[in-house]
C-alpha cells in the first residue's frame, strides 16, 4: 500500500502509553519483519479516507470526501466512537476486510460440511469470526443413504472445523474464533452440552444451546419433549425438559460452558424473515445472522458524553455521534471486500450494522449512580432508547440519500408501513475489550472489573493503574494515599474498606461486588432497545450453588433477553470440593494427596541447544518409563542473575513433573511467557527462557497434540502473549494489559 498523505493541519492522537502498546502490537500495519509500517496518526486517517471515499457512490449526499474524512478522523481519535477491529485493520489495505462477524451454514453433506469448513478458514484468515449451526446434521449413529454407513453427528465434526480454526490465524496475527449452536431438539444435544467437559477440546469454539418456546414451556411444565432428526423431521426419541435444563446448569456452573440463546425470541425479531430462519450468532453471541450474512460493528464511548447538568448526558452531542456513526459504519459495507460473493450479495441486501456503547460504567460513575440500581437501569434503558430512535432516524436520512436496503419491500418494516430504512438493524452491544483500551474506557455495558490493579511493565516492575473518577473521588474525599491504592489493587474492590466513605463505596462498585440478579437486570435494560442482542457476563461468585444459574437463566427468558452466558469465579481454576448440587462440601479444605516421586538412582534423557536472548539455554531432560522427570536449565556463566532463574525455572518444572503434572499442563504454563529479549530462529520467536523450556517440552512431547488456550495459573486463566491475568467478562476472556482475546 502507498503511504498515507497526512494534512499539515491534522491533529496528532493523544494517547496514552496501553494505548500506544495496543495499537502498535494489534493494529498498526507492520512490515516484513514485524515492525510497524505507520503512526497511530497514519492509521486514523488511513481508515478514515478509506471509509469517506465511499460517498463518491452517491449523487445525494449530504457531505463532501474530504469534509466527512475529517469528521470521522476526529471523532475517532477522540475516542467517542471506534470501528470495530477489522476494520481499524484492514480499511484502506490490500486485505480491506472490514467486518467482523459472519454465519456460515453447515448442511447435511460432506461436500456442505467441508466448504463451510474452507470458508471459515478464509474468513478466518481475512481477521473475521465465525459462527455455525450444527443442527441440520443428521445425528451420531443414523444412517448415510449413499454409502450405507452411520452418521459420526455433529460434535464428531465440530472437532473438524476446531482444528481447521488451530491452523490460521486471523490476518496473521490472532487465531479465529467460531460459535457452534445447536437445537435443544436435536438427538444429539446430550452429547453436545458435554463436549467442552475435558479441558483443551473443542478450545476454538464457543457453544451455546438453542432453547425453543416450547422447549422452554416444558420445562415450566415439567414435561418431556421430542428429539427431532433433522434430516428426516421424525421424532426420535423423548428427554424430560427440567433433566436437560439441569445439565445446561450444571455444565454453566462448572466451566461457563455452554451458554444459552433463545432462538424463537431471537427469530420474533429477525427483520427478514422471507430470506429463511436465523440460525446462529457471531462467537459472543450477540449478533444473530441469517447464513451468509456479515455485520460490522461500533461503539460510542459514553463516558465522554456525561456532563455536570441536570441532564447528566450530553444528548445534543450523543445524537450528533449517532448520526455520524451510522454514515460511517454503511460506508463500511461498501468499503469491504468479503472472502465471499455469497456473503458479498447478503451483506449488501440487508446491510446490517451494529452500533453499541462503551464507558457506560464510567458514565454511572461521574453521575454518582450505582451500576445495581433501579436508577442506573432507568439510565441504561434512555440512552439505549435515545440511540436506537436516533440510529433509525439516522438510517432513514440514508435511505432518503441512497436508497432502502434491497430486501427492504419483502421486511417486517415495509408490513408494518415504517421506515423505509437504509440498514435493516442498527445496534448491537458487542465487546469492546481491546477498544475499550485504546479508548481508556470501561468495556461495553459491563462494570468495571477492579478499581485498580498492578500491571507488571519490567522485570519485576508493577505499574499500579486506577479508573481516574475513582482516584478523583477518594481524592475530593481527602482519603487518597499510596497505601489505599495499593490495598485496593490487591483486592480490585472497595466495597470492605470501612475508612472510604459509603457514599463512595455504594456508587464504585465493581463486578464481584454486585449480585448476579443486577447483571441481568442491566443486560434485559439494554436489551429493551437494541435490535440484536447484547455481550454481557453475569458474574457470579464462587459459593454459587447451581440454583443459582437456574434462576439467572430463567429470569432472563422472562425479561425478554436473547442469551445469557454466565460466569462462576474460578470455575477454570480448580475447584473447591462440591457435592453434587453444587453445594460446598463438609471438608472445603481436603485435598487430593499429592506425593512427589522419588528420583531413580540412573536417568537417562537428552540435552538441547536452544539460542535465546540471553545466550544458549542448554536444557536436559531426564525420562522415566519414556515420561520427562526432570529438568536442568543452564544459561551463560555461573553467578549470573539469569543463570539462577534457569536454575529455578528447572527446579520447579522438575517438582511439577514429579508430582504427576501432565506435561501438556507445564508447557500451557510456560509458552508465551515474555521477555526483554525475544529472538527469531529457525524454531520461530522465542519470548524468553520459559518459552524456551516450553518449546522443547512441546515438540518433544506433544507433536500433534492442541494445546489448551486458556494457559491456566493456579488462581486465574493468564494471557498467552503478555502472561497478566485474564478477565472473564463480554461472554470472553481478555487481557486487560496487551488487549488479547480469545475470541477475536
């Protein structure tokens, strides 16, 4: 791509220094060697010319290129709204793959199965998500006309398209990231809720169950329903409803895993329904598409928007970001260039997009309102009400402009005589975890995680970083000091420090502070007026019992929410003993009984020359039975400062393995650990020592065998790339230091 031409007058982005790190590890384009081709200004513009050079396809606009170029150049580089990723990407590239979810459709024929296998790959490469239903696939065991053979059922080739997704990398520089769905009627749901039982399988897919009205009617009923073979339509068998909703809970209680979409409720809403059913949603779940269809993504940042009236958001300015976004986000759907002609053609009929928010916590926080009351879900539901009226009034100008949506006349819209409209949705809550970053905001509707934390930025170093309207406050409170700080980045709350007074202590709030009930109530406020469907956690604690999550789920059938994924603290980081309903056992302090082998007299292994950033690490690794048992890392001279860490790391490794630690468990522990001194070899790029230990224990071991990316510590999930703990939260975990996602 020729370099960008910057104005004179542009402004620079102000950014502070996560921000730059994120941009410039996620975001700036980067040349062969990995290093950054532009500057965060180049970027902005880059995407804004790109996306203001659509106009020129419409005789009727109401702005100039160059005018709109530098409306949408400063409204992203003050942050109160941001594309999604791909698109802050890839517009204005070589790629120009600009959305960030897509559907693709899994028929019942291996030729169907096996190109939506290659699509996927090629969205997945062009940095999109997918999402798939598997309920079209006849069940496990049935039979396969043409060959007089059985059917392996869905979950057999969900395995399939889970390694696929192992082999490509979104853009070159993050792994996809798919949602598989599957009817609650299906002969095959047992095995489909249980697929995620064992860590590590199935790592690349979030799952969720498709509940149906009468499923659900069932269950109120304590009735059995039928299993439906889809490509027969006979009914192949009963279950009893409350036993198959149990397990739904019992699984969410355990691992998170699988959530829950309510797909007639979702389908009441489906603004086309002459094109067929919707089927699936993108992986976090709150975009359901038709197949084939791709939705591109934005956000408004509404903690710049509050103000000191009485008003105490500023709707002049909230409507103007509105109206703007949507230009911006339908030009995205011209600028695009889809790995598909089918995606291509739907993208372009209904021309879906999803504006959402983020700051909302801080929003609640400069107007002093608790994020679980009944005066932040009155908040939550007129912001959302402003912004859905305003993007359909936004949408209309368009379509007075440039035409309604091609499938327009066949919508619920023209039966209802409104509109017309130029998009056939306009909101979406999506997660903005690595936007939220660049933008110094709390991510999308959720509350702030921890008030403050310790982010490691050297060898040794932490960096404490606090929400800025929380130190504000203790300070005007005259009860700011180092110690408070770092006693709240320990416990990231406040809600058990007496001496922080308690009108403060009731408005800062954060996650674990606040009862699972207020997290779903928050989702269903926001839901009340959003077209698509909301990225919300319902947090909850890790004493949770499993009725818990039966509550949660069916209050969120009956506040009209369209899914709901739930979140046990810990529930991934090794349990505490529990009794089969989830209670905490007699004894909570038993534990399995762990004896550290003895060492054999004579070992026999091998040593392996691995250069590093610190010099050659020289690894030996003894084997008993053909197993590792042992470890000694050597690096440089001996006194060095590194020498002893090796000498450590080697140590403890041993320990881990002579405790009957799975060595896929150790390797999930070292790999991707970073370093000052990274370097590039024939073997690939080496962070640092551990990620050198790591790399000889895989390839030794684990040849052909996937990792888990979960990389769990003892306490919490760690990210892979920056080793900061992982957070839980928008239906993903994220890094909250370096802007990595699970899902995408």
């Amino acid at each position: 791509m020729p370099a960008v031409t910057i104005p004179a007058d542009l402004p620079v982005p102000q950014l502070n220094q996560n921000a730059k790190l994120v941009l410039s590890k996620r975001y700036l384009r980067k040349g062969p060697e990995g290093e950054p081709m532009e500057t965060e200004q180049e970027l902005f513009w880059r995407v804004a010319q790109a996306i203001a050079a659509q106009e020129v396809n419409y005789a009727k606009s109401s702005c100039t290129v160059e005018e709109l170029a530098r409306t949408f150049y400063d409204m992203m580089i003050s942050f109160k709204f941001l594309p999604n990723s791909p698109t802050l990407m890839n517009a204005g590239t070589d790629l120009g793959q600009l959305a960030a979810c897509f559907v693709i459709p899994v028929g019942d024929s291996m030729d169907e199965i096996f190109d939506a296998v290659k699509h996927a790959a090629l969205i997945h490469k062009s940095g999109g998500g997918t999402g798939f239903s598997f309920s079209r696939l006849r069940p496990a065991s049935a039979r396969v006309g043409s060959t007089g053979g059985v059917a392996s059922g869905p979950v057999s080739f969900m395995r399939i398209f889970n390694t696929a997704t192992e082999q490509v990398k979104q853009g070159g520089t993050r792994r996809g990231a798919n949602m598989g769905i599957l009817r609650v009627d299906h002969p095959d749901i047992l095995e489909f809720i249980r697929c995620k039982e064992r860590e590590g399988d199935l790592n690349n897919f979030n799952i969720s169950v498709a509940l149906t009205e009468a499923f659900m009617q069932a269950v109120e009923a304590d009735e059995p329903y039928d299993l439906i073979a889809p490509h027969t339509r006979e009914v192949k068998g009963q279950l009893k409803a409350r036993e198959v909703f149990s397990i739904l809970v019992q699984k969410a209680w355990e691992s998170g895993d699988p959530g829950i979409i309510f797909l007639d409720r979702i389908n009441r809403d489906n603004p086309t329904p002459a094109l067929g059913e919707i089927e699936s949603t993108n992986p976090c779940g709150e975009q359901p598409l038709l197949p084939y269809e791709a939705c591109n993504l934005g956000s408004i940042n509404l903690a710049l928007l509050a103000t000191d009236t009485h008003e105490g958001v500023d709707w002049d300015e909230l409507r103007r970001v509105v109206h703007v976004a949507v230009r911006f986000l339908d030009n995205v759907i011209d600028a695009s260039v889809y790995p598909l002609d089918r995606i291509t053609d739907m993208v372009r009929s209904n021309r879906k997009i999803g504006l959402g928010v983020m700051g909302f916590a801080d929003l609640l926080y400069q107007l002093d309102i608790p994020y679980d009351s009944q005066e932040g879900l009155r908040l939550a539901e007129k912001v959302m009400d402003f912004i859905q009226t305003e993007s359909k009034a936004a949408s209309k100008i368009l379509a007075d402009e440039r035409g309604p949506f091609p499938n327009f006349e066949g919508s619920t819209f023209a039966k209802r005589k409104q509109g017309p409209f130029r998009n056939a949705t306009t909101t979406t809550i999506a997660p903005t975890g690595t936007l939220s970053i660049l933008a110094g905001c709390s991510s999308g509707v959720e509350p702030l995680f921890a008030l403050s934390f310790a982010r490691h930025v050297m060898d040794g170093e932490k960096l404490v970083e606090s929400n800025p309207y929380f130190e504000a406050a203790v300070k005007a409170a005259q009860c700011h000091s180092p110690k408070l700080m770092e006693e709240v980045a320990a416990k990231g709350s406040i809600a058990h420090i007496t001496y922080i007074p308690e009108d403060i202590r009731r408005v800062y709030v954060t996650a674990m502070d606040i009862e699972p009930v207020w997290h779903l109530k928050m989702q269903a406020a926001f839901q009340k007026y959003t077209d698509n469907a909301v990225s919300k956690t319902v947090n909850l604690p890790n004493s949770a019992v499993q009725d818990d999550i039966w509550r949660i789920y069916w209050m969120a059938y009956e506040l009209g929410c369209k899914g709901v994924t739930v979140y046990r603290d810990g529930c991934k980081a090794g349990q505490v003993l529990c009794t089969g309903d989830g209670t905490k056992a007699d004894k909570p302090d038993e534990r399995a009984e762990t004896k550290v082998r003895h060492r054999p007299d004579v070992c026999y292994g091998f040593t392996q020359k691995v250069k590093t950033g610190y010099g050659d690490l020289y690894l030996t690794v003894n084997e008993v039975d053909g197993k590792p048992f042992e470890v000694f890392a050597t690096i440089g001279k001996s006194g060095r400062s590194i020498t002893a860490k090796a000498e450590a790391i080697g140590r403890l490794v041993s320990l881990a393995l002579r405790s009957g630690v799975d060595v896929a468990d150790v390797v999930g522990q070292l790999k991707g650990i970073g370093g000052e001194n990274p370097v590039f070899q024939k073997k690939g790029l080496l962070l640092s020592v551990p990620d050198a230990v790591s790399w000889v224990l895989e390839h030794r071991y684990l040849q052909g065998k996937v990792l888990a990316e979960d990389f769990q510590s003892l306490n919490a999930p760690t990210c892979p790339e920056c080793a900061q703990e992982l957070v839980f939260e928008e239906g993903c975990y994220v890094c909250k230091a370096c802007g990595f996602t699970k899902c995408g």
